[in-house]
C-alpha cells in the first residue's frame, strides 16, 4: 500500500474515531490534558512535551547545547543528527513511562520544539532558545531539527514537533500577554515568517505554536490571518496548532478581545487553532449553546489532533509503527554523549587571541575561578532535561592538564551580589598565577523566559548588557593585580549578546562558551588545550553598547541584526576566530537559469588544520533602501588541512535573490547584485577585525 493510500486510511479512521466521542468528550480532546476514553481504548494523553536542546523536563536524558549554541555552529547536518537522537530518546522514554502506566506532563511523543522566532533584539532574555538573528540561518537549523526529530518514514512519526512561536514574538517578556504589535508587511513577511515557511514547506512540521501577543490586533492563538489565511491556505499546513500556555486565556484577560470564555473559545476555534494549552476550552459547551460554535467545528478540530496520534501510533494499537520499540538503552548512550559533545565543541566562538591560546598541557601554575567554573547551572540554559553526567568548566579544564601543573580552584565571586569581604584570596592566588581563566557571564538565574530568572527584576530580560557589576569588578581586580604578570583568558556563558568593550581591554583571550550542555567542560577543555580547533561563528550580532539600540518595544527592522545595522557593531554575525587564519581569494560569480553559484578559492596558510564557516552574502538593487544591506544568502562548513587550498562553489537558491513586497509576494529586481564572501557580516567593524572578504558583481 503506498503512503498517499495509507494516509487516507487513517484519515478515515480519523473521522470514525471523532464520530463515536460525545460531545463532551470531543471539548475535553482540545485540550492539553486529555482523558482517556476507555469505552475507545484511548488513553490518557498530554499534548505538553519538551525537548528544546535535549528531551526535557522528563529526567534522564542526554543534555545538548542551547538552540543559540547550536545556531553557532552553522552545521545543518550536525543538527539533524541530534535531532534524531533526541526523539530516539523521547520514544524510548515514551515507552517505559506508558508501561509504567505514567500518563503525566512531559512524557508524551508531541515535542514543542524547536523555538524558530528570530532574536531581533540582544536584550531578549528567551532569545538563548532560537537560533540566532538570521531567518535563513534560523529556518535551515529549525528544518534541519524537525527532520531528524520526526524520520524519514513516509507515513509515521517518530515524534511530532513544533514550530513556535507564531508570530512576531520575541520579547519584550514583560508585555507578552497584552501587546499589541503591528510591523510592516515587510518586516513581517521578510523577517518573521520565513522560518515558518521553511518548517511547513521544507519540514513538514507537524505542529505550529500560537503566540501570546497579538499582531495587527488579532490574538496569535485566535488569528485567522495567521493560522487559516497564511499557515493552512498559502503555505499548506496540514497537521495540528496549539496554542501557547494560557494563551487563549489572555484573549479574554489579557488582550480584552472577547467578553466570556465561550467567546474566547470560540474565536480560537473559528481562527484554526486546534488544542489549547490551558482549560479555557472548558467553556466550550457554553459557546455551543450559545450558537458561537457547532459541534462539527469542533470536529474539524479534532480531525488534525487524530491524525497526529495515528502518525505517531499511539492513538490505538499499531503494529506498523516501526519506532514503538526502541530501547531504553538508547537513554543517554556513549553515541549521543559524543554528539553531545561534538555540538559543544562547534558551538564555541573564540572571539579573542592575543596568542595565549592554545594552551600547553605542562602549564606550570593554572588557576581557574569565577561564579560559573564549577556549576553545572551555568551549563544548562533553559527547557533542558536531567543528565547522570555533566562535565563543569573546571573539571573539563582540570583533565588536560600534566600531572606535574599546579592546578587551583576559588569561585572568587558570587553571579550578581557583591563580594561583602574586604579579603578575598582568589584575587591573590588569580594574579600570581602563570594563567588564569575566569569564567563568567549570565546563567538561568539572570536570564529567560518571563517567569524562570528569578535573579531578574525584568522578568528574564536584559535591559542593560553589561554583565553584574560584582562579576566585572572581580575581573577588574584580577586584571589589576596581576599587573602584565601572566594572562587572562575569560570564558563567557549565557545566551545573548554581552557588552564586550571592557572585558576584552581587561583580557588576553575571549571565548563565548553559551550554555554548552553537558559536555561542555570537555568541549572547553579539548578548545583551550588545541585538541580541538575553534569553529564555531556569531548567529547573532554583538553591538558596543545597548543605549544606542532601537526602543526594545519597537519592532520595526530598522537599525536591527546585521541586515539593517550600519554602526553600534562591536562583533559581527557570523564572526569567529580559530588557530589558523583561512584567507579568501579569486572570487567569481556565475548565472545559469535562475542560480546564481560563486566561487573562492580558501587558503589555509597556517599549521593547524581548520573547519572555515564560509559565508556568501547578498545585496540587491535598492539594498539599505527598499531591501536589506545584505542578507545571508548560503553558508557552508569547508574542512581545511593545515598548508592547503581548496575551490569552494556555493549555490545560491533564486529565492535568496528575491526582494520581498508588503504583500508578501517576492519579485526579482533588475540591477546589478553583489555578492560578498566572507568569514562574517559585511560591516566596517569587520574590516577591523581583518575578516577576510571578497566581493563580485553580476547584472540580473
């Protein structure tokens, strides 16, 4: 039987299954926390699962990167793979907890990841759960994550992901449930959906999230411009929407657009959405009585939440299922502790060298502190799962080391309170060191989503990107102390942009670690110690100084992310250093049908063998006008032997060339484009980095 013939089959079965519920029972299948109907042999069922950089919040599970680390790493395919072995774990976990008869929150196969909105703003304090500000960049990792996290099997789902948050979302934390937010039809089109398009069209993500806001006065979980006008009948999305937690809650309370919960029910319903998050829905009977609603709009509803859990196999026994057995020994296995790794060690952006790096393992005296160096918090960022191993800064730094170094540990300092006394060792013992390296930066405590910083007083946002004064004066001191005597080397957490005006004056070197994930103490270790060369690149810009950034609540595009910054840049996107310096030369650019493919040759000079993130950027006619300056139009990962050249052609897809209208149609402009290959965003701070650049012309 074909899968078109099979899919058919089930969407009948769909349709039978939804025509013996009751109407009571068909209110209480559109909400998370279903219950089951036994009369059907349906079991209890919650739609709530996580597994944003690992499966999360369900215990043991393997740990990776945050999505901004893994953004870092420009490496689709790496991204698949772990994709793919985090839904392995899901259904393995899924399994023993249906045998153990555990029908609770977090052990269902409907996985609300990944995260594609666009980090449009470094003080957003949920922007460590995307990946980064670029949407192509975001809709290539979020589509290449949603295919290793469903399979490839024509018919069945190996987990069911989720595209989130639709739309437009992306901080303020503190106005979520009341803003109101009206962009360009441009800005709209061009940055804040395309991400979306891709999972849907390339992806074939099974579920799409609703946001809290509202956008052009519609509720993102009640709006039928974005839910039927665009998601279901331009872009074809066939599976299930859901809403975010307590958002159709915050069309009546928060957003004041409808006056009872039956009206607010029914708003979500009649725009498309299909499961709520929340128990509003249970009013749904009162807005059926009251004519807001028909019972078959709640089948319609239905109909794609069957489907879901027949693609699954779950809903009803299914020996055709090929993922219902996988075993529980795929749970944090040595493979998906060294993607794990593997992750970790692509993710970290070294931004500074001043040749201090890469350390010898005889070191003779080494000393390590600062707030995150020996906490495995600071490995962690948000959403994550439990692992029975973590490997800390400290420990991963310790195991490279000779047996002969002398090796010492104070954490010298608290995250975000001030050293009350006058004494403090660690500065002594920091400046009389050979190197010290101080770890640093924000942690889960400082930053996140609105309710989870609870060392925030903006609900998880950062207004200001100065790290805590506690921390800098501490690097002060050391810096101080040590007075030229021996080096700095400060590794950085967190998940967003830092202001790094001072930290680079007070240091030799500067690694941006993020929230590695488990092995990120290994990965550091492998990186300081040249074990490992530095690869990973910016996914979102660095600017000097967040008082000359546009108004946080704005969400225009105008003066945001590399495509319409033109100043207030202190580290580019897309920018990152290694042990060897890969120059760009003999560029050319060629036109056949409607592909554009440049060419460069890559040399790497230097006596370490390097993985170059090669970037291709384009600017059209009208570019920093009626377009963008520039646009990340292909990148690609090209391994380098030490004392090698290689020729590199990279395709660029003729929508990568297409100027987007207020429409939303995309049209091609006729002029001359320039296309710019690079080791980061076209800028005039990249030029003073010494990023290597070349770029071609080409009449289209």
């Amino acid at each position: 039987m074909s899968a078109q013939q099979d899919m058919k089959k089930m969407k009948k079965r769909a349709n039978e299954i939804i025509s013996q519920l009751t109407l009571d029972e068909k209110i209480s299948q559109l909400m998370n926390q279903t219950p089951g109907v036994s009369r059907l042999g349906i079991e209890p069922y919650d739609w709530w699962n996580e597994a944003l950089h690992g499966v999360g919040r369900d215990g043991r599970a393997t740990v990776f990167p945050q999505p901004i680390g893994m953004g870092a790493t420009f490496d689709p395919a790496l991204i698949r793979q772990i994709g793919d072995a985090i839904s392995t774990e899901g259904r393995a976990k899924y399994q023993v907890a249906r045998k153990n008869k555990n029908y609770a929150r977090y052990t269902g196969l409907s996985f609300w990841s990944p995260n594609i909105n666009i980090f449009r703003d470094p003080r957003w304090g949920r922007g460590m759960e995307t990946w980064g500000e670029d949407p192509f960049l975001t809709g290539m990792m979020g589509t290449a994550y949603v295919k290793g996290m469903q399979g490839d099997d024509p018919v069945y789902l190996k987990v069911a992901a989720c595209g989130k948050h639709f739309a437009v979302h992306s901080g303020p934390e503190g106005t979520r449930h009341t803003a109101d937010i009206h962009p360009t039809k441009h800005d709209l089109w061009e940055t804040y959906l395309p991400a979306f398009r891709m999972l849907v069209q390339e992806g074939h993500v099974e579920t799409i999230m609703g946001a809290y806001n509202r956008v052009y006065g519609e509720s993102c979980s009640g709006s039928k411009f974005l839910l039927t006008d665009i998601l279901r009948n331009q872009w074809g999305f066939k599976g299930h929407i859901v809403s975010d937690c307590g958002a159709v809650t915050d069309i009546l309370e928060g957003h004041k657009i409808a006056k009872t919960e039956a009206e607010a029910c029914a708003i979500a319903i009649k725009a498309g959405l299909n499961v709520e998050c929340g128990n509003t829905f249970m009013a749904m009977r009162d807005a059926i009585d009251q004519g807001l609603l028909t019972e078959q709009d709640l089948d319609r509803a239905l109909l794609p939440l069957m489907m879901t859990r027949l693609k699954l196999g779950i809903l009803e026994p299914d020996p055709n299922c090929p993922y219902n057995h996988i075993d529980e020994r795929v749970i944090c296995c040595e493979e998906n502790i060294a993607l794990s790794k593997q992750a970790a060690v692509e993710s970290m952006v070294l931004l500074k060298n001043d040749g201090i790096l890469p350390l010898k393992k005889d070191i003779h005296t080494l000393f390590v502190t600062g707030a995150g160096a020996a906490d495995a918090f600071w490995l962690m960022g948000n959403y994550f799962g439990i692992s029975n191993r973590y490997c800390t800064y400290l420990q991963g730094i310790v195991s490279k080391v000779s047996n002969g170094t002398a090796v010492n540990y104070r954490p010298g300092v608290l995250e975000s309170t001030a050293t009350r006394n006058t004494i403090n060792y660690a500065v002594d013992e920091a400046a009389g060191a050979e190197v010290t390296i101080v770890v640093m930066g924000n942690n889960g405590n400082l930053e996140g989503e609105e309710g989870e910083a609870i060392s925030s007083d903006t609900r998880g946002d950062r207004v200001s990107l100065k790290l805590p004064e506690s921390q800098m004066q501490f690097l002060r001191d050391i810096h101080q102390k040590k007075e030229g005597r021996g080096g700095i080397i400060v590794v950085l957490t967190g998940g967003s942009p830092v202001d790094m005006r001072e930290i680079t004056q007070l240091s030799d070197a500067v690694v941006m670690a993020w929230y590695p994930g488990q092995e990120g103490g290994y990965a550091l270790g492998d990186l300081l110690f040249g074990d490992a060369n530095f690869s990973g690149r910016l996914p979102v810009t660095f600017p000097e100084e967040a008082e000359r950034l546009p108004d946080f609540e704005d969400y225009s595009m105008k003066g945001r992310t590399y495509k319409y910054m033109t100043d207030n840049i202190f580290y580019p996107f897309g920018y990152g250093l290694s042990y060897g310096k890969v120059e760009y030369r003999d560029a050319r650019v060629t036109k056949k049908d409607k592909t554009c493919t440049v060419t460069v040759t890559l040399d790497n000079p230097s006596d370490w063998d390097v993985e170059e993130v090669a970037q291709v950027y384009v600017s059209v006619p009208g570019a920093g006008v009626t377009a963008p300056i520039q646009q990340l139009g292909v990148f690609q990962r090209v391994k380098l032997a030490a004392k090698t050249s290689q020729e590199v052609s990279f395709e660029i897809a003729p929508e990568r060339l297409m100027t987007v209208g207020e429409d939303g149609s995309s049209r091609l402009i006729r002029g001359e484009y320039t296309f710019t290959v690079t080791g980061a965003a076209p800028c005039q701070r990249s030029k003073e980095l010494g990023v290597s650049a070349l770029s071609v012309k080409l009449k289209i």
